[in-house]
C-alpha cells in the first residue's frame, strides 16, 4: 500500500500482534486493530496547510494525494453557551458531522476504508449498515471507480436506500433488523470472488477515519483538547478513533492533554455503555434491541472490547438514555445549537444525565458529536412534536 512515512502498519487493541496493512481483524486473535505508527514531533506550524483530514497528515495513513476523498471534514465546531449554563460547564461545542458529503461521519471512515481497499485491488466493497454507513460507502466507492453494495434492514430509511442507489451502488434490503444484514452479508462474503473488500463496521480504516475528528477538535479549540467528550454509540469504532486520536496529538506534542471520552447510548440498546458502567471487559449481546434511534441499535457492537479499553484509558465513561430524554435532547439542541437529528440528540441526553451525576465539572470543556444531519432524522422529531401536540 501507498502509506506516509509515519505509518507502521496495524496492531491488534487485544494483543499487541502487528500485522500488514491487508487484514481487517487481528490474524492470531480476531480482535480490532488499529494504525501502528512512529509518530512524529509535531507543532501546529509544521502542518500542512490545508483544510479537512489532509491537514493531519503526519498522524494519518494515507497521503491526500493518495485518499479517495469528497472533501470530507472541516465540519464546524459549535458553541452552544445555553446549553452550557445549563449543564453548569464552563463550555459546551457540537461537533456537527451532519455538515459532511453524505450528511454524517460515515464519510471521514469510509473514505480511509475505501482508499484501503482500492489499495488491494478491490473490485467491490460491501458492508452491513443501519443506513449511513452504505450510502457513505457507495458514495466514496463511487468516487474510486468501483462497485459497492450495502446490507441494510428493512428498517433502514428511505433516504439512506434511496442514496445507495443513487452514487450507483449495490443494495440488499434484508427482512428484520441489523443483526439480521450482518448474517446476509457475511453469508454473502463467505461466498463472494476475491475482487469483493468488507469495509464492514470495526475495520482498522474505518477506525482511523474517525480519528479526524479528534485532530480537528483540538486544532480548532487552539490545539488544547477538551475535558469531556461525549459519543452517540453504535459500534463503538468511532470512541476507538477519538481516543486513539487525542492521544496521538498529545504524544506529537500538539495538546498536552486528552479528554474523557463516554459513550451515550439508547438504554434498550446500551451494550457498551452498560458494560462500562459494570466495569465490564467486553459487552454482553442486546437480545432484543428496540430504540427509535436507528443508527444505534447495534446488538453486538463490532469494536465493543476495544471501546471499552478506550474508555477506561480516557477516564471516561458509558451513560444509557431513554428515547423520550433523546428526542427531547435532538428538539432541544434543534433550537439551542445546529440541526440535531436522534443521533445527535443522545449526545446531548447523555451529557445532561453526566451532569446529574455529577460527572461534570463547571470549569469543564465539553464537546457534543452529532454524527448525522438533522434532516436525515426529520421524520422522528416530527413524531415526537406531534405526539405533544405540536
């Protein structure tokens, strides 16, 4: 593969093997893996001067000559002073991802991933999806000159199989819910050609895609990270990519701190965050999971055991939220801060139960991610409106 100079290749977050740039999970373990890299001495003037994740490019894989990209990232960061005096911390930011091509953080993972694949010879990249994550993929694929197919539930929004459709991508829509996409999917795989790449939810380049968003954060609070950040989790690969993220900005000598990280999830689907409240080292698979926010209703997170190292190397921790404190947060945040879909609004759910607890502390910087567009969720808030007679 085409790689920087800083990067090693993939290490395993379970047992330290390290391997090529070529495997998708640990060859001796089955367990996540992430960049390896020498990371460099850096300062914020020796960056490249660019806007976006190519501006990070001695902490990143893939040169941007070398990245399949829509001009991805340079989303903005969003004081929200309101919400702040409400929470009693010094500072609230969303980190709005809804501003990305495709209207969600998807994009910054799936454009590393599929510049990966393309790297290997790949003819077609497939991945399982609640929805965002299979328009992102036939969107950068698309953008690379191959075919892309994504597995999606019945469930999944319209406009999510509409778009998959639309950046030419391949689409099979599977009775049931998400688990049941990832059993076609790998049954599908298991018998594909060797022109098809999973870029499937835990892959080590999806992972370090995520990782952007942490360079960006510190970059734009004048390379001093925050105190707190504040996750809507599904698989757990994007809570991986901050940590790993922040820490790698503070051993290039950019910040010289890293934040907690906690991740909120849906309570009828809060398989990493219960397990991290539990001290828990993997999380337990969700039986039945049943939430209005698709995006998360993941049973049996991909990168969940890595996740929850994360968390406990940040400090941080998982906080589990109803649906109606999510959709009153996603409301809420509509009118204090950027468009905030479902997603976005268990970040906003979650930190005002951090703050309850006591989690939070008033001279705290806290950061908010809101991983989807607003109106790629307008359907769910205006439920929620017409249910209070709005």
């Amino acid at each position: 593969m085409e790689t920087t100079a800083a990067f090693r290749g993939l290490i395993c977050t379970a047992c330290g093997a390290e391997t090529d740039s070529t495997a998708d999970r640990c060859p001796d373990c089955g367990a996540v893996l992430v960049g390896d890299y020498d990371v460099p001495d850096l300062t914020p003037a020796a960056l490249p001067d660019a806007t976006g994740p190519s501006r990070y490019e001695p902490l990143r894989p893939f040169s941007g000559d070398a990245t399949v990209t829509l001009s991805e990232g340079a989303t903005p960061l969003v004081p929200v002073p309101e919400l702040a005096d409400e929470l009693g911390v010094d500072s609230v930011y969303v980190k709005d991802e809804g501003r990305n091509p495709t209207a969600s953080l998807g994009d910054r993972k799936l454009s590393l991933a599929v510049t990966a694949a393309a790297q290997r010879g790949a003819e077609r990249v497939a991945t399982p999806s609640t929805g965002n994550g299979a328009q992102a993929n036939a969107a950068y694929a698309a953008r690379a000159g191959i075919d892309s197919k994504g597995f999606v539930p019945s469930r999944c929004p319209f406009l999510n199989k509409a778009m998959v459709n639309v950046h030419g991508g391949d689409m099979r829509v599977v009775e049931g819910r998400y688990d049941d996409a990832v059993s076609v999917s790998d049954e599908e795989l298991a018998d594909a050609s060797d022109g098809w790449v999973s870029v499937a939810p835990g892959h080590p380049f999806r992972i370090e895609g995520a990782k952007s968003v942490a360079f960006e954060t510190a970059d734009d609070l004048d390379w001093t990270a925050p105190d707190a950040v504040v996750h809507p989790t599904g698989h757990g690969e994007t809570l991986v990519g901050l940590e790993h993220g922040f820490r790698a900005a503070a051993e290039s000598g950019l910040t010289d701190s890293t934040p907690r990280i906690y991740a909120a999830q849906p309570d009828s689907t809060a398989a990493i965050a219960d397990a991290a409240s539990e001290g828990a080292s993997e999380p337990a698979t969700i039986e039945h999971p049943d939430t209005i926010v698709g995006p998360l209703e993941v049973p049996d997170p991909a990168a969940g055991a890595a996740a929850l190292d994360s968390l406990d190397r940040s400090g941080g921790d998982g906080v589990a939220v109803s649906d109606k404190d999510i959709l009153a947060g996603a409301v809420d945040g509509c009118e204090m801060g950027p468009e905030t879909g479902a997603t976005g609004g268990t970040a906003i759910a979650g930190a005002r139960a951090l703050a309850d607890d006591g989690a939070l502390d008033d001279d705290d910087v806290v950061v908010l991610v809101n991983p989807v567009a607003g109106s790629k969720e307008a359907d769910l808030l205006r439920s929620h409106l017409m249910s209070q007679g709005i």
